[in-house]
C-alpha cells in the first residue's frame, strides 16, 4: 500500500508543481508600446526597447506576481528629434528619471488564458495604481532553442493618464490619454 501512495504521489506532485513557476522577462521579445493623440490630428505610437522583469504564475492556486522596469531613455517614435524631447524634463526626464516600473499587487486569472493584474506604476517618481487586462496567455516548449524549459507569451493593454504623474507639458494640445500595448515573452 505504502508503495502505491508513494508512486502516486510521485506522479501528482510534478503536474501540480507544474503549474506554479517563475519566468524572466525577453527583453528580446518584448514590446511596450503605446499611442496618444498628437495635436487632436493624429495618432502618435512608440515604444520603449529595453525591458527587464519577471513573473510568477500558480494556474493551480490562480495566482501570480509581476515585476517590470523599462529604461525610459530607450523610447523610440522614429523620430530623433521628438525622442530627445521626450527624454527631456518636459516628459521622462531620463537624466533624473532613467527608468519606469510596474509591480503587481493582485493578480485575477480568468481561465488559463486570460488574467486582470492589477499594480502599481513608477513615472517620475510618482506610483499610481493601473490596471493591466491580459487578453491572451500561451504556454509551451520553445520550438527552436531546447535550452529554454518553456515560454509564455502574454497580450497586455492599459489606459492612464499622464498627467496623473506630474508629465504636464503640451496640455491639452498633447493628449493626455494614453493607452499602452505590451506584447511580452518570458522564459523559464
């Protein structure tokens, strides 16, 4: 009898184990993005190329943890000279500033494929809690390098406004709104 629970013990606790792990952030493979208005003409997008963080998902216990730092000197509109005023003190002032963060505080799956995480963001130095809706999580082998244990990539958006962290210049012309997009990866 001993024997039989042991042996099923030995295949339950690794497909429960399975579902908690930490993950690092690809900083190769991930994208902060994010648009606001321009003038009320159009449509600004950019993004942001450096990227750290890392992530804890339990699907089991429906649980999780996420910490990201983006180096706001690395934004990037594919246009120099908008980019160097955007690293100013008028906007990120990456000097005082170099980095912006965001740290879960609460983490709602929704099934395995789909979760609300809620945080708080870091600009300027002022933390105000966002909402982040992760309308896409997948899990698996990477298929080409088989060093890698797994990756998830997940589909993020959040809305806030800039202003709320002290960034005033160009207001309203500016707009005030913006929406961000993260496409990330993360490995383990």
């Amino acid at each position: 009898m001993k024997k039989l629970l042991l042996g099923c013990l030995a295949v339950v606790l690794p497909i429960n184990m399975a579902f908690a792990a930490s993950y690092e952030v690809d900083p190769m493979h991930t994208y902060p993005n994010f648009t606001v208005s321009h003038l009320g003409f159009s449509t600004m997008h950019g993004q942001f190329q450096s990227t750290k963080g890392s992530l804890e998902m339990d699907l089991a216990k429906g649980t999780g943890a996420v910490e990201v730092t983006i180096a706001t000197k690395s934004i990037n509109t594919g246009f120099k000279k908008r980019d160097d005023h955007l690293r100013s003190p008028d906007f990120f002032n990456v000097v005082e500033f170099p980095s912006m963060t965001f740290k879960s505080t609460n983490v709602k799956f929704h099934d395995k494929k789909s979760a609300t995480i809620t945080g708080d963001l870091t600009i300027l130095g002022v933390t105000k809690p966002v909402v982040l809706d992760v309308a896409s999580i997948n899990c698996g082998k990477h298929p080409f390098n088989k060093k890698i244990n797994e990756v998830c990539g997940f589909d993020a958006t959040t809305k806030f406004k800039r202003s709320d962290f002290g960034m005033k210049y160009g207001l309203p012309a500016i707009g005030d709104d913006i929406s961000i997009q993260l496409e990330v990866e993360a490995t383990r």
